[in-house]
C-alpha cells in the first residue's frame, strides 16, 4: 500500500510561515499565519504546532522572521545579533521538555555567531531553518526504515499520542516506522489511544491514519492493558521529546504506564526518535523538566464548548512523563536502533 496523501504540517513562503492549526484538527483544517517570531512562539505555546521535531523546525523559522525583521532597524551587526539573542531566547522560553526545540536553536545561534555583513547572515539563517526542516524528514524516513525491519509481516501496533507527520516536518517517527512498514508490504493495523487530556491520538493520529488508508482501531486510554491480555497487541511504538544519557525517556504523559504495562505482558516497547532528541548533558530522567500545562485542558473538552469537571476541582496536568531505559527493548534512530539501552550502549553508539 503506498502513501495516499503527502501530509505537511508548515509551509515557508519566504515572508511568512503557515502552520495547519493542530487544534482544529480533525474536523477542521485551517492554517495559521505567522509573519513574526512572537506569532511563531504563541504558535508553540498555543499548541498550534506541537511534536519535538516540529517545534524544532518551526522555532528555526521563527528565528528567520525574527532576523529579518531585526535586519529593518539594526543599527550595526553588533545591534542586529544582540536582538536575534533575544528572539532565539523568547523561542526557546516556549516549552521546556522537548529537547529538539533547543537543538534547532543551538544551530541557529551556531549561524549566527559565524559572522559576516547583516543581509549575509539573514540569508544564511533561512537556508539553515529550510536545512533543519528537509533533513528531518530524510531523518524521518530512515527512522522508518530501521523501524520496519524489527516488525514481522503481521503486526498489531498500539501507539501513544501523535508521532507523525503533523508531529514531524513530515513523514513522522513512530508512526513513520509504521508508514514504512505499510509501504515495504506488511499487514499493519494501528490501535490509537486517545491520549487523554489533549487527545492527539483521537484527533490527529487517527486522522492521519484516515488520510492514507492505514487501518486502525481507536481505544481510549485505560483500554490499553485489557488489549494487551487478550493478545491483540504485538508491540507498542512510540515518539519522544527528550532522551537522557541512560536511555530514560521523556514522551507525552500515559507512556509511562503501558511501557509498565508492555513489560508485564511480555510486549516489545519501542521509542522510535531521531538523534537530535538525545540530551547526553544529564545522566537519567530524573533531570528532565517536566512541563506543567493549563488545568482548562483537564476539566474541559477538548473544543472547551462544556465542562466535565466540578467547578474548583484541584488539578494536577503534566504534559509528559518519563519511561525508566529498563522498560524500553529498544530505540529506534536514523543511524540505527540501540537495543536494551543504558548509558554504556548509548555513549558507545554516539561514539561510532
């Protein structure tokens, strides 16, 4: 079965960036214009744009618009770099577990810092953000690539959250391993939690799925460990927004319960992510800031047009959770898949 539809979540047009407003999703699709960096950096904020890989490409963009506005009232290159600091700083304040957020920017300071006239490094900029973006889908692919050949010919795959192309500037990581799979022939079919409280799974997997044909069964999330009893599930693959030096990983909050969950029936739990989302600077999950987001996303629906909840409910909403490297059995890489990681295995493999 091959691809029924090309899915990009940004369009760069030199002067503005589009963005498909994740939140309208699926019902809707609209895209957002961003002609200014703080318009990007709401874009994050807002969930317009969500998935570690997409906000590193998008915040990269950002930076462009920042620059090329900056450019217009610098009064020297000393000025014009002093205010893209800023505006690199301002993106980065925007989320604080996804690691490919920081990485993206770390390459655009690099650009800066590398000197030249104003119109020179403006130019270098954009063509670094259109970089970043072209080179996380070839990432993608072979993420996909590698990913595919650990499944058999038949496989019955539950995934977490939304790891796809909206997630991605294309193509996607864990779900770009099942893409791949689709494509090389095998038989796929996808279970999709919802992925309570934001429901990416419900609302923008499944309709990925839905674009290209990709079977797939929706489950809400506390479903998960009777599927696994009854033996309908063959592996579990899933994204990631930040991976420690042992191999702790940090990815949307539910991960952490059906990995526990995957062990306990003997279940293959993959990550599937691409380099740049390994922080080899802190030793475990334990140094992993967890985003606390918005109580309104817990005792509301998603389209916030009624509440579930009791006015005054105490909530407690972390966006994402860490998964300990001895519940993985392996993550899956553009340059490869590291198998029971722990930090000997991944020090080595960064190494190669």
């Amino acid at each position: 079965m091959g691809r029924i539809k090309d899915i990009r979540p940004l369009k760069w047009t030199e002067e503005v960036l589009l963005l498909i407003d994740q939140r309208k999703l699926p019902l809707q699709e609209e895209w957002v214009e961003c002609k200014s960096y703080e318009d990007v950096a709401k874009a994050i904020e807002d969930m317009v744009v969500r998935g570690a890989p997409a906000i590193g490409v998008v915040a990269a963009y950002g930076v462009v618009l920042g620059a090329k506005e900056a450019a217009k009232s610098s009064e020297n290159l000393m000025d014009f770099k002093a205010r893209v600091e800023l505006i690199i700083n301002r993106l980065a304040a925007t989320r604080p577990t996804a690691v490919n957020l920081f990485w993206a920017l770390k390459r655009m300071r690099r650009i800066l810092e590398a000197g030249g006239n104003i119109e020179d490094v403006v130019a270098a900029l954009e063509t670094e953000a259109i970089n970043i973006e072209r080179q996380d889908v070839e990432t993608n692919k072979k993420i996909g690539f590698f990913g595919a050949e650990l499944l058999s010919s038949k496989e019955v795959i539950l995934t977490h959250c939304n790891t796809g192309a909206l997630a991605t500037a294309g193509y996607g990581t864990a779900l770009g391993v099942i893409r791949a799979a689709v494509e090389n022939g095998k038989d796929v079919t996808v279970y999709v939690d919802e992925t309570r409280p934001y429901l990416q799974g419900a609302r923008l997997t499944a309709w990925e799925l839905q674009q290209e044909g990709i079977p797939y069964y929706l489950i809400t999330d506390n479903m998960a460990g009777w599927f696994m009893s009854l033996g309908e599930i063959t592996c579990v693959i899933v994204g990631a927004d930040r991976i420690a030096r042992n191999g702790d990983t940090a990815n949307k909050i539910g991960t952490y319960s059906l990995s526990v969950l995957a062990k306990e029936h003997g279940i293959p739990f993959y990550i599937a992510a691409p380099t740049s989302t390994f922080d080899l600077s802190i030793s475990s999950g334990k140094e992993i800031p967890i985003e606390e987001r918005s109580a309104d996303e817990v005792v509301f629906c998603h389209c916030k047009d009624c509440r579930i909840a009791p006015y005054g409910a105490k909530v407690k909403n972390p966006a994402f959770d860490v998964t300990p490297h001895e519940n993985i059995t392996g993550i899956i890489t553009e340059k490869g898949v590291i198998h029971s990681p722990d930090e000997k295995k991944i020090l080595e493999f960064f190494r190669e």
